[in-house]
C-alpha cells in the first residue's frame, strides 16, 4: 500500500511517497520519492533516499556552523555532502543548491534535477525543523534519524579568542 | 519530545546548593530526557567553563522576551520531573553564578548533569516562545537587508530594539564590571544568542543546542 506523509514548517514543506514492507502497516519504510518545496520560492528539491540522507546530514553539518559562528562570521561558512551544497552569502542569507551530475554519481538517481534556492536563516530553520520532524518520526523510515554532526575538538583560534573572555573575568 | 522520568519517588537532593565535581558519583539515575543529550568522552569529568557562561547568556536571552521565563523554567523543570537539579528560583540563581562574567562568581562549576538539564529547559521554553523568536529573527534578517520601511514593519522593529535594549541592561546589570564587551559585541551576542534560541525551538532543538554548545566548547 502506497503511504505518503507530510511535515509542514512555515517555510517549506517535506513531502515523502513510500510503502510499508515491514510488519507495521503503517510504517513506510521504504521510500520511493521525497519533495521538499519552498514556499518563497519556485523550486523544489525532489529524489530518492540516498539524496534525502545527504540534504540531511548537509543541513545538519550546517545549521551547525551557523549555530557555532552567530551571524557576525567573516570567513563564509561551506558544507559540501555529495550533491548537496549550502554556502553562506552573507550574513543570515545561505545558498543551496543541488548537482545533478554529482547526484546521478553519488546516489544512482537519474531523475535528479539541478536545483537552487536562496534562504534566510528563519527560512533555514524551518528547512532543519521539517528534516528533524521527518527524522523522530518512528512510523517513517526509521532508519533516517536526526543528524548530528561529529563534535572536533575547538580549535586553537577558538580557545584564543573565548579565553581571555573568562580570564579577564575571573578575580 | 517524549518526556521520560526517572524514578518519580527519588528523594529530592537534601543540599540543593552543593556541587558536585562529577556526575558519575550522582546517586540518582539521570532521567533519559537529560540523557539523550550525551556528553563526549574527550572532555574528561570537568565541565567546560564557556559552557556554564552560554547557558547563562541563552537564559538571559529568554528573560529579554519573557520577563517571568525564570518562574517558567522553575515549573516546567516540575513538570519534566528535573526538580532535583531545579527545586526553585535560588537553586537556578547559584546555577546562573557559575558563569565566570558573573558578579557573584561561584568558583565551582556546574556539573554535567545540571548543564544538561538546564540546556533541556531552555530548549522547551524557547518552544513555548518560538512565535516571538521567529518573529524576532526575521525582524533583524529585514533590517539587514533595509527592507522594513518598504514593508511597513516599523513596529517589528521597534519590538526588537527592545529586545536588543533589555539583553544590553540585563547583561550590563548582572555581569562584572568592566564588562569586556562594548555595546557593538553586545549587540552581536544578542543576536547570536536569539538565533541559537530559535533553533533550540525546533523539533530536535535540545540536542541542536546542545551540540552547537559542545563544539564551541573550552
């Protein structure tokens, strides 16, 4: 039985077609087509799983960076996962957009179109927030969870710049 | 977020106001809502200091757009079951002075376990408050880009002045003096600090702020 599921955020939306193979009926854990539509905008991002997973690890890796950085970064951050790349063009403004020829390379999808769409970062974080409702779902895919990105050690520059922050307020 | 508890009966901590070194010697089972924000191995059994400052500045950034957040946080951490890390007001005052910038400076760090239930209650209120987070980001995103005469939204923009004003005077009134920040990084912390409470807002917004903490943690 087909199953088709929605998670809408104020900003976009994130349609998923897929059929139920296990034992729950109600489970779609397989997935034939996803959509995610943006409503500023005309262009919609639309696959398989394999580009699925990839917009999800690359909004994740991002909303991190912007999350670490705030808004007033000087060296523009950049994310690039398979066919999915997101880069900041200004302050609050990100960029991203989809390759077809990586897609058809690195997810054997040939029916992926190049795409490209401008966000804001409220814009940004409803993409995040409608991935993320996506990935707690238990009753779809259950394999795509929520994505966190690997934690590094902070750099040197980093501790450079927050240390002498708590040093000059320390007695 | 499903919200798990631990044991309901454990018994309150009988001296709220002492801090432990580690949370592994915490007699109580953490609750699993605190759990599913982990705690990575390389940081060893000391919390980071940075950490117990960006708490303090995101609560800060809640108080600026509630003014009874403090009373909010103390009931929901009733509801969530999290009173033994925040019985009441004074418990989460102390909890705030482990920030170094703090006029009342305790030298003690928080432990894991209060930083991480702290970091649970300012995700579920910035739920609460997303309307008024969304509204604000977007304000600052037009006046970037010069677009709120043309949209007439003028009154958005005084709203977030406010904000911007009160996170400036709370920040001035409570934090050392000299405060090594100027009104510009002020402004800036300000705004960093709302974008991370509007992510915090979303579905998996604890465990978002939570990492963006961690991996700028030191």
């Amino acid at each position: 039985m087909p199953l088709f599921r929605a998670y809408n955020t104020p900003n976009c939306s994130l349609e998923v077609e897929g059929i139920a193979a296990g034992e729950a009926p109600q489970q779609l854990s397989i997935l034939t087509h996803f959509a995610c539509r943006f409503f500023h905008a005309p262009t919609t991002i639309a696959g398989g799983k394999e580009l699925l997973q990839q917009l999800t690890a690359a909004v994740a890796t991002y909303t991190q960076v912007v999350l670490t950085s705030g808004w007033g970064e000087d060296s523009p951050a950049e994310v690039h996962l398979g066919a999915v790349h997101l880069t900041m063009v200004a302050a609050g403004t990100h960029r991203l957009w989809v390759q077809a020829e990586a897609a058809k390379e690195s997810t054997k999808e040939s029916t992926v179109e190049p795409c490209e769409v401008l966000l804001d970062t409220v814009q940004l974080f409803d993409l995040q927030d409608g991935l993320d409702k996506l990935g707690v779902d238990p009753e779809t895919l259950p394999d795509v969870r929520p994505v966190l990105p690997a934690l590094q050690q902070a750099s040197p520059l980093l501790t450079r710049v927050r240390l002498p922050l708590a040093a000059a307020a320390g007695p | 977020m499903q919200v798990q508890t631990s044991d309901p009966t454990s018994e309150p901590m009988t001296d709220p106001g002492a801090h432990r070194a580690n949370g592994t010697s915490n007699p109580v089972a953490v609750p699993a809502i605190v759990a599913t924000l982990a705690v990575p191995s390389h940081f060893g059994g000391e919390c980071p200091r940075s950490l117990c400052l960006d708490v303090d500045t995101l609560l800060i950034g809640l108080e600026c757009i509630d003014l009874t957040a403090i009373e909010a946080i103390v009931m929901m951490a009733a509801e969530l079951k999290l009173t033994d890390y925040v019985p009441h007001r004074v418990q989460l005052w102390r909890m705030r002075n482990a920030n170094a910038l703090r006029r009342h400076y305790q030298r003690a760090a928080l432990d894991w376990e209060r930083l991480r239930a702290l970091v649970v209650l300012v995700a579920g209120l910035s739920r609460l408050l997303a309307v008024h987070l969304r509204l604000l980001a977007a304000t600052e995103i037009q006046i970037r880009a010069d677009k709120i005469e043309a949209l007439g939204l003028q009154q958005n923009q005084r709203f977030l002045e406010g904000f911007l004003e009160r996170f400036r005077q709370l920040y001035r009134s409570r934090m050392q003096k000299p405060l090594p920040l100027n009104d510009d990084e002020l402004r800036e912390l300000a705004v960093s600090t709302l974008t991370q409470l509007l992510f915090a807002s979303g579905e998996s917004g604890a465990l978002r702020l939570w990492n963006a903490l961690l991996a700028k943690a030191v």
